[in-house]
C-alpha cells in the first residue's frame, strides 16, 4: 500500500512538472533564471507533499532529517543564484559591460547617403497597423475568420522599407476550423509609398503566434532546442518572399546572467516548421533583425555609462552619456540600423550625438553632432501645426544636402499622415512643413539658404543648342508652376520649359520650328531660352550660312 501510494505521488509530481513546462516552456539552461526557480519550487513541492503524507508537527519537522536536506538544497541553491546574480552584474563587472559593444566613430555625411524619395519609410508602426486593418476590412473572404497579427517587422525587402505582419485567428473557434489548412497570408506595406499587399501564400503558415499546442511558434522553437535561451522573436520573409521567423539565441558573456548578447539565430520556416541553425556571424543577408533594438540600446548605455566604472556612472557621473528615450530605423545598404539619440546622463535638453547600430551584425558607430533631442523636434514640428493639433511621430534621422535633419510625420487624431517636418538638427529653429515629402524638401532647402547654413550651388553646366522640329509637347504643374515638356525631331531628349521664366512656350504647336538653349540634366534638359516661329527659321538659316562659310 505504501509503495502504491510513493507512486502515485510520483507520478502527481511527475505530471505537474510535465503541465508547467509544456505551459511554461522554460529553457533548461544554467544561465536561465527561469530554471532555477523551476528547480527550487520543484524542491518545495515535493518537501510539502513529504510533509502531508508523514503528518508531522511542527516539533517533528524541525527534527526531520529529509526536511534539512530539502530545505538545505533549496538555501544553497537560493544563495548560489544570488552570488551568480551578483558577480554577473555591472557592479563589479563595469569594465566587461562596457567592452560588450564596439563602437567607432562615423562621418555623417559620408556613412548616411542621401535617399531618394521613395527610401524613406514615412510610416511609424502605428500607422502601418491602421493600414494593415484597412486592408483586412476589405477582404471579405478573409475578415470573419483572420486579423492582422500586431508584430509589424520592419526589413528590407527588395531594396525597399517595408513591414510585414503574418494574419493571425480571429478566436480560438476560427483556429479549430482553420488549423487544417494554416494560416493562408501575410500583410506586407511600403513604408515609403503606403502601398499594402495582402500577400496569399500556396501553403499556409502552420507555426506562428497564434497556433496553439506543438505549432505554437514559441513551444515549436523549445522542443527543437530545449537548452536555447530566446530573444525577441521576429517576423521576416527572403528575397522570394517566403515567410520566416527569426529567433536570436541569447550568449552571456558575464558571469552565469550577465552580458547578454547573441551568439546563434535559429532560422524557422513558418510554413513547413523546419529549423537551422547558424552563428551569429553567419545569417544570411536577407535578415535584417538579429538584434532587437532594445538590446542594442541596453548595450550603448553599457558603453557610455561605464567608462570611469560602476558607482562613478552612479554619483559624480563625469563623462557619462546614454541614448535618450525612443528609436526608428534606418535603412543603409540593404540592412536595418537603429537609429537613437545620445545625450549627457546630467539630464540637458539637447543631444551630444547619435547613434546607428546594424541590426544584423552589431555594427556600431557614433556621431559626435550637437542638436536638439527628438522631443524637442517633434514640438518644433507640432508647433508650426498647433492650430490642427496634428501629434508628430518619433523622428528619422536623413540626410539632406549634407545636413542631420529630423524628418517628421504629422498625424491627425485618426492616425493618418497628413504633413511632413524637417526640423535642422544643429538648428532646431528651422523647420519646414510640406504636404509631401518633395514639396516639404523644397522648403527645407529654402530656409537652409535663407539662414546662410547652406550656400546656393553654383551652376557650372555649359550651355548648348539645338533646332528641330516639335515632335511632342506635354504640360505639368510642379509644386504650382506650370511647365511645358518638348521632344525634337531626331531625338529621345526631353527639355523642360518654365512657363514663369519662359511665356512664349504657350504659343507652341506640334510640328513648329523651334530653337532652345539648355542646359543638360540627367532625366530632362532645362530651356533657358525659347526661339520659336520665324525666330527659330532665321536662327537656323544663320547657323546653315555659318556653317557653310566655315567649310
């Protein structure tokens, strides 16, 4: 009877540690906290069942030598995870917390390229979110039984900026219906031209956030490495646009809990569930987010409040800098950076510099550029907007004409975009607002002339001639001024006439005898002088006599 009864309190105890870990899926890994306590509560659970079944007082217990070895392990245990805790923390490691990032310093305008237009991510995730619901809302087939997942990765995809977010089920009613055949799309939108694809998939997706039991992604990534220590995982696709979840495994260079980094990625097809690992040194280009941007931060404030020591970063605080509050990303050559502010620990209201950080490689540099913080710009955007209460998003950092320039987004109460800031970061009283981003640029680069921080370029094109008949003429508004487009006869060159500069191109007509002096451009030739009817004849008579009195 009494081994029948030891049994089936094994087995109960067997069972419950079986519930918590497929529940809890903690790692079994000396460096996880999460195991410690597991084993410790584990230990008091079977001193307590112990305990109930010998029915000892209070005097018996004391005396009992199975009660001192648990409790004895359990205080070992207990003090040798507050001495690991200890000897892991910067308190006593100060100088091996601030060599865990490297960091070089950059030249602004040789490392931040200036983008095109249509690189440059205008949306903020929130945004992208009410677009990803829009889209949802429209399809019909899809809206009663999936929602949009709120993961929103920010990549590169094809050389563009976009997020992109797996669907999820709309309850767990709509995962039993749905299951068998997975989830069937994702959501991918272009942060620089707003354009959202509902993007259908052959196979669904059978392991994700929202699956539950053995394909729920997190329990999928335990039981195929049940000693790995996860960071934040992350929703991507490859360059063919398959989709794939990115799952850093967490390295800790200091003590037994201290100095986390990462040290592999396990990469898993949402798809078909397959793993592979690779070191961190090795993830395939496509990746773009190995380093979630709240470690990099973390590791940057390691490197800039350690460098006299721990308790200096604490009282006297003498050189100590630390990123200030909020990030966005950046996208430089085919990679994610983290972008964040740098400001003194004293608390000033202007930043000392910035950082970028690569979220794939670790690759950090700082810039020394004294400005305005972020919140200071996204007020100096509101208040050109106060009278519309538009709310500013958290800055990008850009470079335009060779300025750091804060580029903010203006939203209305519904969340819409409806202006765009550029705020000088050196300067942060000059700010320009436009209804686009080219009309928001142009008045940027006006006040830049006007406050003498950027001088007007010379224009060193030469100019030059051609006759010949009108083969096509097109007219367009450019930010309000009327222009007239011409193309020749025996020629792909398009030339560009100003109707402010030049009002007798109105008078032209296909088939017209024109003479134009321009100057050379790389997509269209700017007209600085326009002869056309019995102008234009006599100019080519004269070049034809000129012509053949020098042969």
């Amino acid at each position: 009877m009494k081994g029948k009864t030891k049994m089936m309190i094994a087995a109960i105890v067997v069972i419950m540690a079986g519930i918590y870990y497929y529940a809890a899926i903690p790692a079994i890994n000396i460096h996880s906290s999460e195991t410690w306590f597991f084993i410790m509560v584990f230990l008091v659970i079977l001193a307590v069942l112990y305990l109930g079944r010998k029915k000892m007082n209070r005097y018996e217990i004391k005396e009992n030598k199975v009660v001192k070895v648990f409790l004895g392990v359990v205080v070992v245990l207990g003090a040798v995870y507050l001495l690991g805790t200890l000897l892991s923390s910067p308190v006593v490691n100060a100088k091996k917390y601030q060599k865990l990032m490297t960091v070089k310093e950059g030249e602004f305008a040789k490392d931040v390229e200036e983008l095109s237009f249509d690189k440059i991510p205008l949306l903020d995730k929130d945004t992208a979110a009410l677009l990803g619901d829009r889209k949802m809302g429209s399809m019909v087939d899809m809206v009663s039984q999936f929602e949009a997942d709120d993961i929103y990765s920010q990549i590169n995809y094809k050389g563009n900026p976009v997020r992109v977010t797996p669907l999820k089920y709309a309850n767990l009613i709509k995962w039993f219906t749905n299951q068998g055949e997975g989830i069937p799309s994702y959501i991918r939108i272009n942060m620089a031209n707003q354009s959202t694809e509902l993007v259908k998939l052959k196979q669904g997706m059978k392991y994700t956030t929202s699956d539950h039991f053995n394909r729920n992604i997190y329990r999928h990534l335990r039981f195929a490495h049940p000693t790995y220590i996860y960071g934040e995982l992350s929703f991507e696709i490859d360059e063919n646009g398959d989709p794939y979840w990115i799952a850093p495994v967490k390295k800790f260079n200091i003590g037994l809990f201290g100095g986390e980094t990462v040290g592999k990625v396990v990469i898993c097809n949402a798809v078909t569930g397959k793993t592979k690992t690779y070191d961190v040194g090795n993830v395939p280009q496509w990746v773009d987010r190995v380093y979630s941007a709240d470690l990099l931060v973390n590791l940057f404030d390691y490197y800039g409040t350690l460098k006299h020591g721990f308790f200096n970063s604490v009282l006297s605080q003498k050189d100590c800098l630390e990123t200030t509050d909020g990030y966005n990303y950046l996208a430089l050559n085919d990679d994610v950076w983290m972008y964040t502010g740098v400001t003194s620990v004293n608390g000033d209201q202007s930043n000392v510099g910035f950082v970028l950080a690569n979220q794939r490689t670790m690759e950090t540099k700082y810039y020394k550029v004294e400005g305005a913080t972020e919140s200071s710009a996204m007020s100096s955007a509101e208040g050109q907007v106060q009278n519309l209460k538009y709310q500013a998003t958290f800055p990008l950092l850009l470079n335009i004409a060779g300025e750091p320039t804060y580029f903010v987004a203006l939203k209305d109460d519904a969340g819409l975009v409806k202006k765009y800031a550029m705020v000088n970061v050196q300067k942060y009283q000059i700010v320009a607002i436009g209804d686009s981003v080219s009309q928001c640029q142009e008045n940027y680069n006006e006040l830049l002339l006007k406050n003498g921080v950027k001088e007007q370029e010379k224009d060193t094109r030469k100019e030059e001639e051609v006759s010949g008949k009108i083969t096509k003429i097109a007219q367009a508004v450019l930010n309000g001024n009327s222009h007239y487009y011409l193309m020749l006869e025996n020629s792909d060159a398009i030339y560009d006439v100003s109707v402010a500069d030049i009002i007798d191109v109105i008078r032209c007509e296909l088939g017209e005898q024109v003479t134009v002096t321009y100057k050379e451009d790389k997509d269209v030739n700017t007209v600085t002088k326009l002869n056309t009817g019995k102008d234009a004849k006599e100019k080519t008579a004269s070049d034809k006599e000129e012509a053949d009195a020098q042969e």
